[in-house]
C-alpha cells in the first residue's frame, strides 16, 4: 500500500508539472485550486467540470495503481499515453501542437531535475522529496520565464517546427536503435512514441508542402502580377483600362469574390463594398451594423491602409460564429480617427484579451493563425496610432436590439493616449 502511494505521489507531481507548462505555453487562465472550474472535456454534451487538483489526485491513484500491479515496461507504456493525453486535454491544442508541448517540455524539465538533484542530493537524500523540490523549482520558472514566447515561434514557423519534430525522430530513432538487444517491451515503448510522433509529424508536413509547393509558387504568380500591372499602369492615362487591371488582380487573389465592384465614388461606398466582399468571401448571414462618418481625409494614415484595417478587423469578426449582427463604427475628420469593429463576445470562448494582439496567439488551433491582429497591431503604432480591445454590454445600436455582450477593437488617431 505505500508503494502504491508513493507511486501515486509521483504522478501527482507529474501532472502539477505538465499542468503549469501547459499553462505557461498556451497562456490560458487556469486555476489549480478554484471553486469554479473550467471544463476539461465533454461526455455526450455533459460538461466534465472538476478542480484541477482533483484531476491530478485521479490520475495519480488510477496510474499509480496501475503501475503498482503491471510490469515496469508496461507502466511506462501507459504513464507516457496517460501524459500525452492530459497535455491535450489540459492545452486544449491540436494533436500536433500536444506532441510539441511534450517535446519542448523534455529540454526544459530535464536540466531543472539535473541541476536541483545536483546541488541537493547531498541534502535531501528522500527521492519524493527530491521530485517535489523539483515541482517547486519549475513552477517557478513557469512564472518568470516566458516559455509561451518560444512556443509561439516555433509553432508559427513551419520550418522550424519541422525540424523539431525531424530532431525528435531522429533521437527516438537512436534510442531504439540503442534499446534493440534489451527488453522486447522498451522497444515497443519507443516504436508507440516514434509512431506518436509520425503522427503529429504529418499535418507538419502537408502544411510545409502548402507553403512550398502552393502559397510559395502562388505567391511568384502574384507577385509577378503586381509588378507587371504597376508597370502597364505607368504607361496608360485611361483610368477604366487601369481599374481592369486591379479587377483582374483581385479575381486572381480571391475569386470567390465574385463580379467587379459597382462604380465607386465615395469613401463610405469603397467601406461598404469592402464589408460586402468580406461577407462573399466568408459566406456569412450575419447582419453588419454600419455607422460611417466620413468627413475628410485623415492626415497621416492612407485611404487604402484605411480599408485594410477593416478588412483584418472583419476578418477576426466574421470567425466568431454568431447570429448576433456585427458592428462598424467609423469616423474620419482632419485631425481625428476613430475605427471600432464589434462583434459577439462569447462567453464559452477561450479569448484572453491581454494577449489577443500577440503574434501567434489565436483562439482557433489551426497552423496559420495568430498573424492578423499581431499585423494590424504594428502597422497602427508604426503611424502613431493604437489599437486596443475590451468587452462591453450593448443593450442596443442604432435602434436595433442587440442585448448582449461584445467585443470591440478599436484603432484611433489624433487622440491624446
């Protein structure tokens, strides 16, 4: 029975592990004591909602049990599944980015167990002891350090992650090879983990082909389209043949946007069309609440900068799947700008608005994310502008019941910070 739990102990102290990397990595609020939990997962539409210290002290005991009464290669076995599936569940992460929050988690805890044991082995001679100091040590670091940074960067760049996952085939690889004469059962443990990480290696892969095969040769394509319609537009005065141009251009860009625009001859007409060709483009229902105030042009910030500023905000808008209308707010005068964007704030969401604008944060788990709002973000304080983000209650707009909770972004200029 001691055994059973001092094993118990272990894996609890593995899970108070993998649960602050988690957190520090992917930046979510969680609370490990907390008497209002966040849901971990579902069953058959019931939330599963415990504290997380419950969570931990479950999976201790039913592992640790299990280890107690299996051989030690089998346990292994289940205790490294057991721990891949609780960084899923805890990062709420796409399969892939679970194995790299594993993979990154191993060069982290390993000199922190190195360096603890080093300096007090000597001193605390108790191994439980030993791996609680260690606990402690990283949690530590977990709030000092920024490890969701290197994430970010390694889960925005295809390449790089590429080649942490190729790093981590290659190590597992030489570790079978190393285990081969051994214990039949350690080489079953490292072909599961081999195959773990082929399994996440792959979406890694068909993203690195759409990169190099697809976005880049699509990109020469457009490329060369833009240089040579820059060009042709020095040489002809006609302004219909240069507009042509641009249609074609855009057609080539997205053409799910469908026929040309209407003739444009007002700066609230070219806003409007640029909110009808984002609805076209995301094929969305959803109403769009326009309030525009177009005075005169703003001093500083060009009319084309202008549009693509609501274009990235409609962009983060339309994701939000809501019946909810959205909002735009818009006034421009010689010495003020003020641009909002509001759309539905769902409770149930995982936004942290304290991070929204960091690159490579996003909400959705997809690779390719977390770049647009990080974009506008630069370009808006490059022209001495801001751009921030809070929640309100909108009971109505513009006559028009709304009764609920919204997410506003808002870029100003000309106003004092």
């Amino acid at each position: 029975m001691l055994g059973v739990l001092n094993q118990s102990l272990f894996l609890f102290l593995d899970f108070v592990m993998i649960y602050y990397l988690c957190q520090n990595v992917t930046r979510r609020k969680m609370q490990f004591f907390s008497f209002r939990p966040r849901t971990l997962f579902r069953m058959k539409s019931v939330k599963i909602k415990m504290p997380m210290v419950v969570w931990g002290v479950f999976y201790g005991l039913v592992f640790g049990v299990f280890s107690h009464y299996t051989s030690d290669a089998v346990s292994r076995i289940a205790i490294t599944v057991g721990l891949i599936l609780i960084t899923k569940l805890l990062s709420t992460r796409s399969f892939s980015d679970t194995l790299m929050i594993a993979a990154l988690a191993f060069p982290i805890i390993t000199p922190v167990s190195f360096l603890v044991q080093s300096l007090m082995r000597q001193f605390i001679p108790n191994e439980l002891m030993m791996h609680a100091l260690v606990v402690v040590c990283l949690v530590l670091l977990c709030y000092k350090l920024k490890f969701y940074q290197f994430f970010n960067y390694i889960k925005t760049n295809t390449l790089v992650k590429a080649l942490l996952f190729i790093v981590v085939l290659v190590t597992l690889s030489f570790l079978f090879y190393m285990n081969f004469d051994n214990n039949p059962a350690d080489m079953v443990f490292y072909l599961l983990i081999i195959c773990f990480a082929i399994v996440g290696f792959i979406p890694v892969i068909i993203r690195l082909y759409k990169r190099v095969e697809i976005d880049v040769g699509r990109a020469h394509f457009i490329g060369n389209k833009i240089v040579a319609a820059r060009n042709t537009a020095y040489l002809v005065d006609d302004v219909e043949k240069l507009r042509q141009m641009f249609d074609e251009l855009v057609h080539h860009i997205s053409p799910e946007i469908g026929e040309k625009p209407p003739r444009i001859d007002h700066p609230k007409q070219a806003i409007l069309e640029v909110i009808e060709q984002k609805k076209k483009h995301r094929n969305a229902d959803v109403d769009v609440i326009t309030d525009l105030r177009y005075y005169e042009d703003y001093d500083g910030v060009k009319f084309e900068q202008i549009l693509s500023f609501i274009g990235a905000l409609l962009d983060n808008a339309f994701e939000v799947e809501t019946e909810k209308p959205i909002i735009v707010y818009f006034s421009c005068a010689a010495h003020s700008f003020d641009l909002s964007i509001s759309n539905e704030y769902l409770q149930t969401s995982n936004t942290d608005l304290d991070l929204i604008f960091e690159k490579g944060y996003s909400t959705k788990s997809e690779d390719g994310r977390g770049y647009g709002l990080y974009e506008v973000k630069q370009e808006v304080e490059a022209l001495n502008g801001r751009i921030v983000c809070f929640e309100t209650y909108l009971e109505h707009y513009k006559a028009r019941p709304l009764d609920a909770r919204y997410l506003v972004f808002t870029i100003q200029f000309g106003f004092k910070h």
